[in-house]
C-alpha cells in the first residue's frame, strides 16, 4: 500500500527533547531501507499560490489555503504492507512529537 505522509507543525510540541529520535535515524530506517519512496521539505506556507477557477475566472491568493497556524512542513511517500506498518514509521519520525503526522491512503483513479 502506498500512503502520503502530512509532515506538519502543531501549536502544543512535545516538551522533554530527550524523547525526540533523531530524523537522521529516521531515514536510515525508512528511505534507506526502501519503506519511505520519496519526501521533502516544503517551503514556508508564507511562499505558497492558491489556484481557484470560479465562474471560468482564475483567482490566485499569496498564502496557503486555509488560515491556520498549523502548516504542512513536509511530506513522504510510503510503500508499506498495511495502516499498522505506516504508523509505525509515523510514530518513530521526529515531528511526530514536535508537530503532527498525518497519514492518507492512495486511491487510485480508476480511468
């Protein structure tokens, strides 16, 4: 299965540092070892374009879609063996305790 994993910031991180795995683990443990396909860092949310098309206009807006002060930072693409398995690797990534971690299941369009 293949998930796309949310790397966002949260507004309550977790406190003891200690507690933190380094991210440099973290990728030996996934990228190196071929769980993880792909991911990077995004940039500030400050430097994103929102693309709309409302009644055949285009309408662009400087910021990110929503106003909030949780962002998406980054992102990875997983191929794992099942939900269990993704959230294992979501849990052991370092902003899942200094942010947040959400994860979502392809769905592929059937064309």
């Amino acid at each position: 299965m293949k998930f796309m994993m949310f790397v966002c910031t949260d507004t309550q991180p977790e406190t003891d540092e200690a507690a933190v795995p380094s991210i440099e683990q973290w990728v030996a443990d996934t990228h190196d070892k071929g769980r993880a396909i792909m991911g990077e860092r995004l940039a500030d949310a400050t430097t994103a374009t929102t693309v709309r098309v409302r009644g055949g206009e285009l309408l662009l807006t400087d910021g990110p879609f929503a106003e909030t002060t949780e962002v998406i930072c980054g992102f990875d693409i997983l191929e794992v063996a099942d939900l269990d398995e993704a959230i294992e690797i979501a849990r052991n990534h370092p902003m899942a305790y200094a942010g947040r971690i959400e994860l979502r299941a392809f769905d592929p369009l059937d064309l």
